[in-house]
C-alpha cells in the first residue's frame, strides 16, 4: 500500500478517522459550514493528491417536527462542504495531471433508513451520489473517487452518545450480522486501501463497512 509521493506530498484528511501519525499533514481550523471561509482558509494549501471528506454532523428530528434550519446546517457540512473542498483540491490534480484519489466517508444511513434521521440518511444518500457523479466526470483524469459507507463505530464521541441511548444501542447491534459496532481501524484500513495503488481500478463505489446491516 504506497502513499509516499515524495517530501513534498501532502495528504489531507478532514477531522479523519485515520489513526496513523503523519508528519506532512497540516491542520487548518474552519467552519466548513461556511463556503467561502473554507476556500479563503484553504486558498493557500498547495498541490493536493488525495484527499477524505469525513466533516459530518446530525440532529435527531422526527419527520413531521423537521425544522428548516436543520436541513440548512446537516447539508452544509455533510454535502456542501465535501463539493466545496473536493472542487479545490481537484482543481489542483487537474491542472498538474497527476492520478488523485478521493474518498467521502458517508454512512449506513445513505443506504438504509433510520428513525428520526430523515435530514442526516437525505444528506449521506446525496454524498453517495455525489461519489458517483465525480467519479464519472473524473475519471478521464484519472482521479477516483469513492465512498465509504460505516455503521457505528466506537470512536470516543459516538461511545459517549450510545452510552445514554443503551436500548437503541442494542437495538441497533441486534441488526448487524457481525453483532458489534465498528473499530476506527476497520474504517480507517478501508480509507487507506482506497486511497492506495492498490485500488487502482475501483472507482464510483458505495462501500459499507458495516458489518452485513445494510445486507438485510
């Protein structure tokens, strides 16, 4: 799995899963929310070769109490923002001609339907076909692009939240096949896999991690 591209190769991960330390990455503080914050704090980042959209945020609304404001920040920062950061790093594959690599991590919940989720399954199932749209426009470039699609996983944060939801947690794992939530590393492999040599020929995938939940 090659992801050395040289000193001056930069890989850049947005709030990433990837639990590996990496010298060359640089950290930039923004709303992503925010269109055009995001192109002034990303104006200066040089040339860019893969790239993980993994900004994502959610709010548990029943359909029928959904306010517009939700539906205005979720796509914001699920979708809007993997348009606006993926476009300004393609921009600099394009215009060096080097392969690239881009993966959107998206969710179960892009394929699947989830109680009170109508806002947050709406945005990933548009990053999912966000995927396939760049893949085919890009590809002629030869730069690919592909989602991943994880069930939960016990990062810190997502642990934190089920602990307070123990029967939906468990109703939630009853689901999944595997019978267990996902490891950050399970997820993370996968990114790192796609955005190698070694995935040279996968492109426009929609790929769950989720332990056999969206196979029921």
């Amino acid at each position: 799995m090659q992801l050395d591209r040289g000193p001056d190769f930069k890989l850049w991960l947005f709030l990433s899963l990837l639990p590996i330390p990496v010298s060359n990455v640089i950290p930039v503080a923004v709303d992503l929310s925010d269109w055009d914050a995001t192109k002034r704090a990303l104006a200066d980042i040089g040339d860019v070769d893969l790239l993980v959209n993994n900004a994502g945020i959610t709010k548990l609304e029943a359909f029928g109490e959904i306010e517009p404001e939700t539906i205005d920040k979720i796509f914001a920062v699920n979708f809007k923002a993997a348009v606006n950061i993926s476009q300004i790093c393609v921009r600099s594959m394009k215009s060096r001609g080097v392969p690239g690599a881009v993966v959107n991590v998206s969710s179960q919940s892009g394929i699947a339907a989830l109680h009170e989720h109508a806002v947050y399954c709406g945005s990933k199932a548009a990053l999912d076909m966000l995927t396939r749209v760049m893949a085919l426009e890009l590809g002629p470039y030869n730069i690919r692009v592909n989602s991943v699609n994880p069930t939960v996983t016990n990062t810190a944060m997502g642990v934190a939240v089920w602990k307070q939801y123990p029967e939906k947690a468990a109703a939630m794992k009853a689901k999944i096949p595997i019978g267990r939530f996902a490891e950050t590393k399970e997820i993370s492999d996968v990114v790192l896999f796609l955005l190698s040599d070694m995935a040279s020929m996968v492109t426009g995938v929609v790929l769950p991690i989720d332990g056999g939940y969206t196979a029921v």
